[in-house]
C-alpha cells in the first residue's frame, strides 16, 4: 500500500492539525469488539485467505473454464486485503509498525487503513527522502515518535493487470483528516500515477485471473476467468 511513503506525505501535511490527524478510529480503539481489527501474520489472517482460496478454486473448476464471480463477505474482503497488505510489507519490515487492518465498503466505495505505531516503522527500509521528511516530522513535533496513527485510503475500485487501484476521487486519510491524491502527490515530490503504483495491490488469487470488482452492498464480487 505504500503506508511508509503516504505516512510521511499527509503528515507533513497534516502535522498542524494535530487532534484530529492523531485519532484513531472506533474499530481499533474499542475493546470489547475486535472483530475486524486484524494483525497482519495472525494465524486468523492466514486461515481465512486459506478459506478462501479454497472457495475460489472451487468455484473455478465449477466455471469449466468459463466466466468465474465470487462473491466476498466484509470479513472475507478484510482478510484479502490484510493477507494482501503483509505480503507486500513483509520484506521491509514494516509489517511490525501495523497494529491493525481493516476494510470496510459504504456507499460504493472502499476504505481500507492501518494503524501504524511510528516508534517501529523501520527507517531503514525508508527512502533516502522517506527517512528524511520522517526526521523533518520527528524533529518538529518530538511527542508523534511515540504515537499510532490510521492512515487511510477511501475510493471506487477498480481492476487493472491483476492490481486492484483506486479512482482518481480517492481519499487518504491521516486520523479523521481527508486529502486528495493530486495534495499528497505533490507533498510527496512525485506524480499522481506513481502515488497510485504505490498504493495499488496486486490481487493474487488462487487459479483464478481477476479482471474486474463490483461492489454489491456491503460485499464483493470479484470476477474472472480460470488461470
């Protein structure tokens, strides 16, 4: 997802508005209901991307070769994304920094965050200019080497050579704050295609070749063809 480039941007951005970038949201802040906070590594993650591979490639030998839809629940869509999430952070190190994951779709868009505990972000698998806007942060505002912060990223999906991106409408969030892609872009010193290469996923599924995502309710349906 590129948390560790979107995290210094909208921070260096956001650092003035420091109640509302620092909170954190209700599903990684309550308690008595962890349903769908999600550790990236967790046995759970890994049982239910296990799941549902195992549905997915029931469903491809059921197509015949043919057109294959499946359908995800919520949590399903959580775990592929969390499951999707450490992959790609694994060999950073940055999958430590991540306390939680969750997905979630609302009025035909997807949000999907983090919350990411700075003190374990590994600066040594930042850029140089990463790790120097990150020193730049720590060094104005000494208090947020020590603080979590959720870091978001809200719009319509969509599929493209097997990476799931993001329309051009697309929000990240830093806590309860909001920026567009072209704000965090130029925070970043770099193009808005490469912000989305950054924040894309490669969707890796079992046996099957995804083309396209729908978003049917508070569901989705992935569809494609046998691989």
């Amino acid at each position: 997802m590129g948390l560790g480039a979107v995290l210094v941007g909208v921070g260096l951005t956001a650092f003035h508005y420091w109640q509302q970038a620092t909170r954190l949201p209700e599903w990684y802040s309550q308690e008595t209901s962890q349903t769908n906070r999600i550790v990236l590594g967790s046995p759970q993650v890994e049982q239910e991307r296990a799941n549902l591979d195992a549905r997915i490639a029931s469903s491809v030998q059921q197509a015949s070769g043919g057109p294959v839809d499946v359908q995800l629940t919520p949590q399903e869509l959580n775990n592929l994304v969390a499951s999707e999430i450490g992959r790609h952070t694994a060999g950073s190190g940055l999958a430590q920094a991540v306390k939680g994951v969750n997905t979630t779709i609302q009025n035909g868009k997807v949000e999907s965050g983090a919350v990411v505990n700075l003190a374990e972000v590994p600066k040594n698998s930042l850029s140089n200019r990463d790790r120097a806007n990150l020193d730049r942060l720590f060094s104005a505002f000494p208090n947020l080497q020590d603080r979590s912060l959720y870091v978001g990223i809200e719009g319509k999906p969509a599929v493209q050579d097997g990476q799931l991106i993001l329309s051009q409408d697309t929000r990240v969030k830093l806590g309860d704050l909001s920026f567009t892609l072209p704000e965090v872009a130029q925070r970043l010193g770099i193009s808005e295609q490469e912000l989305q290469r950054q924040i894309s996923l490669q969707l890796q599924t079992n046996g099957l070749k995804i083309s396209d995502i729908e978003l049917v309710g508070n569901s989705a349906v992935l569809r494609g063809t046998p691989q």
